[in-house]
C-alpha cells in the first residue's frame, strides 16, 4: 500500500471525516532534508466532527497521534488544513482549496 493510502486509510479510521484529502507534495521537496522517492512530505485536507471545540493545536496532536505509527520512518512532514464540520468557508475554505 503506497504511504498515501495509508494515511488516508488511518486518518479515515480515527476521524470518519465529512472530507479528506491527501496529497503527496514530496517531488516539490526534491533534494531537502527527509526526501524520500516513495514519499515524505504530505498535505492533508480534513473535515471532520471530532474537531469540533477542540484548539487548533488538539486537532494537530490528535492527527499525530492517528499516524503515529508512520513517524519518523515514513512521513518526514505534514501541512494540515483541520476544520469541524461548517468551518470551512469563507477564507478557510479558500485556503484549503488552494491545497488541493
């Protein structure tokens, strides 16, 4: 299983998200420190009710804590784009589009 459909498989277990978008953006990081050819850097876009009332910081813990398995060996960086349900509109929404 490539590590992006791992993420997404992990990350769907852990939050049964409204929306989830994962994205390999490693080819951008060519020649960095932790490229790796099969995959190291990721984008993640992910709605989902668990984050509701929780601080931006919790739901990046909480993300951590559902690929924990993946660190260091397979994932060397995430970009995280965490919305509750009925956040993601407006700039928020335009940001996350911006990843996609």
């Amino acid at each position: 299983m490539r590590r992006v459909e791992r993420i997404e498989q992990l990350l769907r277990t852990a939050f049964a998200p409204e929306r989830i978008e994962v994205r390999d953006v490693s080819a951008a990081h060519r020649g960095h420190a932790g490229f790796d050819g099969d995959g190291s850097h990721f984008r993640v876009i992910l709605i989902s009710a668990r984050f509701n009332g929780q601080s931006r910081t919790a739901r990046h813990r909480l993300v951590y804590d559902a690929l924990a398995s993946m660190f260091p060996d397979e994932i060397h960086a995430l970009t995280l784009r965490l919305h509750a349900p009925g956040e993601a509109s407006g700039a928020a929404e335009a940001r996350a589009q911006r990843c996609s």
